[in-house]
C-alpha cells in the first residue's frame, strides 16, 4: 500500500489569528511549499456520523477573494457529490445555489464600494 501525507503550517499572530497558511504534499510535482489565503479541510466521522472540519483565513483574504473562494468550493462539492452518488437533480441544485450566491455576492461587493 502506498501512503501520501499533506502537510499544513501555521504561523499566527499573538492573538492566534492566521497570518499565514503554508502547506505541502508528498503526491505533487511542487518542490516547496505552496501559499495559501484560506482552506476549508473537512473529515467524516464515520462512527459518530458527524463532519469535523477545520476553516481558517489569513488577515489579508479580501472578500471578494472569500465569495471567490466559496463559489468554487460549492462548484467542487457539487461535482464531488455528482461523482458519489449520481443525484443530477441535487447536483443541479447545489450549482444553482452557487451561482446565486457568487451572483448576490458580487451585487453586495459593487454597492459596498460605492458607498
């Protein structure tokens, strides 16, 4: 059996707020750690049926870079579902949801910078 490992550093200010994400996998073609702004990494308990999960942001995310940043997630999870389970329907509306929530977010951000 073959193992990979991903690995995650944080460093933090004193108030323990992420002011970097660094990670790194066995499995890549990367030779150096690679930056990251934000991740969402989540584990399924399969004995207490209960998602576990980690979401951290650095203090330099943007919000449009966050709305960015979940659109694609939500356009993720939604082919991943669409993979697993062959539920189009449920898959068509999670893609619908997404493309609102990028469309509301995107009107939020224009009449935020225009005040």
């Amino acid at each position: 059996m073959k193992q990979s490992s991903i690995n995650i550093d944080i460093l933090m200010d004193a108030e323990k707020v992420p002011e970097q994400i660094n990670w790194s996998a066995t499995d890549t073609s990367a030779d150096k750690k690679k930056k990251a702004k934000a991740m969402i990494l989540s584990f399924w308990d399969g004995a207490d049926k209960t998602a576990l999960r980690i979401d951290l942001w650095t203090k330099d995310m943007m919000v449009d870079e966050m709305s960015d940043f979940f659109y694609q997630t939500f356009m993720t999870l939604s082919e991943t579902y669409q993979r697993a389970t062959q539920h189009t329907e449920l898959v068509n509306d999670m893609k619908k949801f997404a493309k609102d929530f990028y469309d509301k977010s995107r009107e939020l951000q224009l009449k935020d910078n225009k005040l």
